[in-house]
C-alpha cells in the first residue's frame, strides 16, 4: 500500500475527549471515528487490526474444535420471554419495533438464538458435544460508554456455546476454552489471567474472567504474580487428551487471582507470599461460564440419553471482546511516541520511508525495495510523500508497525538500508535482503 493512497486520517492534536491512551492513540492514529455516543466507525488503519484479532480469535476457536457459524444481529423478542431474560435484562438491551409492531432486539449475547437452533437439530446423546461459536457485532445500551472501543454500546463479540450430555462433559468443553483463551490471548502478545468470577445462582467454580493487567482497567484485580511469566505457547496442547487439557486448567487455577467480586484478603495472604502478591487495576478481555441447564431447560433443548431418557443439556458460553481487544493491546503496549504493534495484529508488517522521493536514485531504491517486501510476503505501508523526514518519522512511529525500512541517499550509495524494529527502539544499517531476511 503506498502511504500517497492509503486513508489514514491521523490528528496532530490529541483529542480532548479521550481519557486513556489507548483512545487517544486509536483517534490520532485514525484508526476510528465515533459515530455517536460508544458507536464507532472503523478506518482502514483499525479495520485491519480487527480484522487480524478476529483472525488469531478464530484460529484457535478452530483449532479446539469449535465450529463458526453467523447469526443475525436483530432477534425476535420471543425466545427472550421464554428464558425469562427480555424483562430481566434490564435497560442495557435496546428494544426496536418492526413496521408490524413485533417486538424485536439488538442482540447483546446469543444464549437464546443458539439454544433454540439447537433444540430443533439435536435429540440424541450421540450427536454431543457440540461447540459452536461466531463473531458478530453486539449491543448493549451502557449507562457509560467510555474509553473508546473499550467499552462501547456497538461491539464486536466473539461468543462461543458449548452443549453436552452430562456436567463431566460440560467441564472438559469448559476446560478446552480455558485452554484455547490462554493461548489466544498469548498470541495476541497478552498476558492474560484466569480469574475465578462469580458464577451466580449456578454455584460451583466454572466462571473465570480473562483480565490484562492495565491502571486504566475497570476491574480491581488481586494475584499471584507467578501468573506474570508463564509461558503459555511453549507447548503445543492435545485437545483430544482430556487429561492433558485438564492439567494445564489445574496449573492455572490453583495460583490465587480474582477480582474483588470474588477476593478474600485472608485467602490470598494465607495463599500468595508478600514478594508474590500483585494487587491492581485489569481489564476484563474475556469470561467463560458453565450455567447447566438455565437456557436449555425453559428453550426444550432436550436429548435422548444411553438409557433412553430425555434430560437438559449441560450449557456453557464463551465471550471474548474482539474490539475491545484493540484498545487493551494498545494499552498494553505502547510508548510516548505511539502504538507499538505485536507482530501478530499489526495493520502492516513493515512502513518503508522514503526520505528523498524526489531524487531519482532514491525513488529507484525505493520501488526496488517496496516490489522485493511484497515478494516476501510481506504487507508493506511505503511512505513515499514529499513530506519532511520528521514528518514521516513520527507518523510511522505513531501507528506503531513493527518495522520501519529507511531508504535515504547515503544508504543508496552505499547499498545498504536502515532497520528499526519500534518496539526497542534499536536501528541497524544493512543490506536491503538482510533486512528483509531479518523482518520475515
Ligand atoms: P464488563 O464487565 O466489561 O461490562 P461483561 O462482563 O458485561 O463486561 P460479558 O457479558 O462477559 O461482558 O461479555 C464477554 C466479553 O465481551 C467481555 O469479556 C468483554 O471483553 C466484551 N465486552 C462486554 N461489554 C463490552 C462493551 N460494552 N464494549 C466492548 N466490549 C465489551
Ligand atoms: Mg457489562
Ligand atoms: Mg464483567
Ligand atoms: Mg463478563
């Protein structure tokens, strides 16, 4: 993409309205725009990290054996008054009449959609588990949108519902997402933490919160900081292997972290050593729950067991907030001079500056050096304005792509190029294919 043509409407001044950084950041690197009040339009800039998290989110919902499927955005009043949830969800859910005065809604989660797709399919204990889970967009009318996409009223969701025969089966489903969100997360350059949440009327232990540690979180979080240097993706997981999967749950599970819902003070100091003990601010990136038979029972989402009866299937959903997900990277990892990217969402691989696009030998290496990226397979941003060098310095250092490819006129004479990695800040002449080699 050459930058002459790519939309990128960023903002020299830092927006007034914007509290946290990773708003301002988002604004002023032009990656949305508000629409109206927690209502964001998406720009191409941040139309293609979501698109990248979407994408990470997706492959390991894939890898787990959960399938994708897309439901509407607008449902129907109906199930909701069978669940007994379109009175009790209160004014967060915005209600909408259609021209024949049916009563309709925006969907702020899809427990009733899916269970009612299910109960018309399934009948038969052998047909378990089922996993199933789409990414669409949510809404929830918040009494304080803030914080940009962080917490919006239009969000992108990815909601995972898990079916089975018994509570047994039910906690291996449960304890694959746990599994699946630790390495989603880690792929997203995260450190995400298991929190016990509060499960409700339901009781037991199978409610957990995904929480990045960040000041400007919602949440007041209290953990061990053991949590802070797991590596996560350093093995790979057999999701077939019940055992397998149900250690790595235990690993994380027995290590003390939970949200002040759920904190005992005494618990922790008994559990986590002084040195050990992290007490702060998080953000809320995910949250998976077990609830039994809450929706399946009043939907009739019933089979047949081995022995011939019929009983309730055992429910579970999954949420991970893939537009706030772009804030909290942001969050997570930035510096005075902008955003700094993680490899794997970063809206290109590599900007390309051109210092002097004026000069003939310069524009020459330039076009060399943008074709020989594409040829790798790399998605370049080539800066190749008549723009003073600063400018163009500070813009690629705002938007934060993990590389930047300086081509100037004493590089040119030389044969070499200039590579900075953003995230150290540590820059390296070289030869146009080392460096290539480096960034691949
Ligand atoms: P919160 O406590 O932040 O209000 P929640 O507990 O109401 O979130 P869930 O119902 O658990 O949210 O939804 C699953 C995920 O969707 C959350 O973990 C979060 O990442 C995301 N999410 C929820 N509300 C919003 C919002 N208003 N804007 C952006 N993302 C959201
Ligand atoms: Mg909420
Ligand atoms: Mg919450
Ligand atoms: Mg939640």
């Amino acid at each position: 993409m050459r930058r002459s043509a790519f939309f990128l409407p960023t903002l020299k001044e830092t927006p007034k309205e914007a509290e946290i950084v990773s708003h301002r950041l988002m604004l002023r690197a032009g990656m949305v725009r508000q629409a109206s009040a927690g209502i964001y339009s998406w720009l191409p800039l941040g139309f293609r990290v979501l698109k990248k998290i979407e994408q990470v989110v997706r492959e390991e919902q894939d890898r787990m054996g959960c399938q994708e499927v897309l439901m509407p955005t607008i449902q129907s009043a109906d199930l909701w008054r069978e669940s007994g949830r379109y009175d009790a969800y209160g004014p967060e859910m915005l209600r909408i009449k259609d021209r024949h005065e049916r009563d309709m809604l925006y969907g702020p989660t899809n427990e009733e959609l899916i269970t009612n797709i299910f109960a018309h399919s399934v009948r038969s204990y052998r047909d378990l588990p089922k996993l199933l889970y789409h990414i669409q967009w949510k809404f929830r009318d918040e009494v304080r949108p803030r914080f940009g996409v962080m917490r919006g009223r239009e969000f992108l969701m990815k909601d995972a519902y898990s079916f089975d025969l018994d509570f047994e089966a039910a906690r291996l489903s449960y304890n694959k997402f746990f599994v699946a969100y630790l390495r989603t997360f880690a792929r997203l350059g995260l450190q995400a933490i298991p929190m016990e949440a509060d499960t409700g009327p339901i009781g037991g232990n199978l409610s957990h919160e995904f929480i990045i540690l960040a000041d400007t979180g919602e949440s007041q979080v209290f953990c061990d900081r053991d949590f802070l240097d797991v590596d996560v993706l350093g093995r790979e997981i057999d999701y077939a292997d019940p055992d397998e999967v149900g250690s790595v749950v235990d690993y994380f599970t027995k290590l003390y972290a939970r949200t002040d819902e759920k904190h005992e003070q005494a618990v922790f100091e008994k559990e986590v050593p002084d040195v050990r003990r992290y007490e702060g601010r998080g953000i809320e990136v995910g949250h998976i729950f077990y609830f039994g038979s809450k929706y399946s029972e009043p939907l009739g989402a019933r089979v047949a067991t081995p022995e011939g009866d019929e009983v309730a299937v055992h429910m579970g959903s999954y949420g991970i907030g893939v537009s706030r997900l772009a804030g909290g990277i942001i969050e997570a990892s930035h510096d005075d001079a902008g955003i700094i990217w993680p490899d794997a969402v970063a809206p290109f691989d590599v900007g390309l500056i051109n210092l002097k696009p004026g000069d003939s030998d310069c524009a020459r290496a330039g076009e060399d050096a943008y074709a020989a990226l594409a040829r790798s397979g790399l998605d370049v941003l080539y800066d190749e304005r008549d723009e003073r060098a600063g400018a163009k310095f500070a813009e690629m250092d705002l938007i934060g792509l993990p590389w930047q490819l300086t081509i100037g006129p004493r590089g040119v004479k030389a044969g070499s190029v200039e590579l900075k990695r953003r995230a150290s800040g540590e820059k390296e002449e070289l030869s146009l294919e080392a460096a290539i080699n480096k960034i691949a």
